[in-house]
C-alpha cells in the first residue's frame, strides 16, 4: 500500500496537530472531528506522518484498558517515534521539550531494537517475533500532545496526534534479556517522590506480545518493521504527567537508571 498524502496541504485535522508541535503551541479544542474508530485515527496519524519534517526511527505502544478495547477492537493503540526526538541518556538529565499548556508525561519502558527488517506478514505471536529482536534496552517514553486533552476522549484521540509521542530517552542494553524479561522491574519517581513501580510482567502479554501487535497492526497499514528501529513497548509502571521544570527518574535497578528534565518546547521544529 503506498501513502500517497499531500506534504504540503494534509487535512485541516493532521495540518493542525504538525503546525502547533512545529510551533510549540497548545492546541485546544480537538481540532476537527473526533475519529469514530482507529483506522480513521491511523488516516489522521499516516497524513501527519506525511507532512512531518522528519524520518520514523521507531513506534511506541500504549495500552486500551477495558472496556474501550472491546468497544474498539483491539488491547493497543500505536505511534511514531522520530529521530530528533530520540535521545540518549547520559550522566547529567537529559532535557526534553514539553508544549506549555498541552499534555506531557513520562513512561519507564522496555525498549525493543530489531536486529532484521520484519518480513511482511500479519500473523506475528510473541513467540515468532522473538529472533528479530536484536536487543533489548531500558527506556523512557516521553508521552506528549499539543492537545491537553488528548487522552481524555479514548484511544482514537489519543492515536490520531502520533499516538501521544514526544520522544525516546535511550538507557542501557538489557544483558541476557531473553532468560530476565519476564523478571525485570522498575520504578519512577517525580521530584523525588515515587510514582509508580512496576516490570517487564505489568505489560499485557509481555513486551514481545507488543512486537507481535505492532507487525500486525503495520502490516495492515501497509508499513513494515526495518532493522535498527525502536519500539518502545509499554508502560512498565504507568503514565505519569510531568511539567515543565520537573524532573523523573526512573530506576531499572541493575540495569540502570534514566534522568530527565522537562523544558520548555522552543518551537524550532523545521
């Protein structure tokens, strides 16, 4: 399937949410109407996509609790994941934008990098994705909408502005993952105070159960899965709303710790 969307013109409803992240402006009310079912919150995410200034390095996952999964077909909802918006965690905090006045948070994850480009298929399980995977690393999903609302009005809102991302803090490689998956655990804490603590066992199925879902939800959306990109699979300890000025942590014991600082965006996005 090809995405034949125009760059330059997408419609009123994608253009909008590309303008206020490109401008570092709040975006309020939803900007046109609300998406009825996923797909039509993946045409609204794919002509974004279209008219984005960047290349996918990679795709998030977030969860659909019931009773919304039923009511819309599926556990998950998806987003992309850009490059410039993809950083690696240091010594000091790494600082990442957030829109003032829209929705940010942050997410302690498991981060998947596929070591092959995924054949195209749609019948992935958790057990056939687990030879693509190359490695498997701790991460910090930034969650992040012009739209202050964008999670309040179910998961077809939340899927339409990039599936809520505004990033990826890279942490260290997770040695002997395949035997400790199941095991791993982390939590996160804001300015100090725990937020939230969780693991690898508090993502339904499992991070590689996310793998499977997104090969097939890409597969039906006419994308693929390449070598090298990351998927972050799932909020291990729960979303946590962060502003500007704050600071998280989140604690993956002893495979290591991510700080980060919330700043204000600055709009330069060209």
């Amino acid at each position: 399937m090809s995405h034949a969307y125009d760059k330059t013109n997408p419609p009123p409803t994608a253009r909008a949410f590309v303008e206020a992240r490109r401008a570092g402006r709040f975006l309020s009310p939803y900007p046109g109407p609300v998406p009825a079912t996923l797909a039509e919150a993946y045409d609204i995410q794919d002509e974004a996509i279209a008219a984005w200034p960047d290349r996918i390095a990679g795709w998030k996952l977030g969860r659909i609790r019931s009773p919304l999964d039923q009511q819309y077909g599926a556990g998950r909802l998806a987003g992309p994941i850009f490059s410039r918006n993809v950083w690696q965690a240091g010594a000091e905090p790494t600082r990442f934008p957030v829109i003032d006045g829209g929705f940010a948070a942050v997410e302690a994850e498991y981060v998947v990098a596929l070591g092959e480009t995924a054949p195209d298929r749609g019948d992935w399980t958790a057990e056939s994705v687990a030879p693509l995977v190359g490695r498997v690393l701790t991460g910090v999903e930034i969650a992040g909408s012009p739209f202050p609302g964008i999670n309040d009005h179910g998961p077809a809102v939340t899927a339409s502005d990039f599936g809520n991302n505004a990033g990826l803090i890279l942490g260290e490689e997770i040695s002997g993952w395949r035997d400790r998956l199941p095991d791993l655990i982390c939590t996160v804490a804001i300015d100090g105070e725990p937020v939230g603590r969780g693991g690898a066992g508090d993502i339904p199925g499992g991070p590689l159960d996310s793998l499977a879902f997104l090969l097939n939800l890409l597969h039906a959306r006419g994308r693929r899965l390449e070598a090298g990109q990351l998927i972050s699979t799932g909020a291990a300890t729960g979303v946590h709303d962060i502003h500007i000025g704050q600071s998280a942590v989140a604690d993956f014991g002893p495979d290591g710790r991510i700080a980060c600082r919330a700043v204000a965006a600055t709009g330069a996005v060209s």
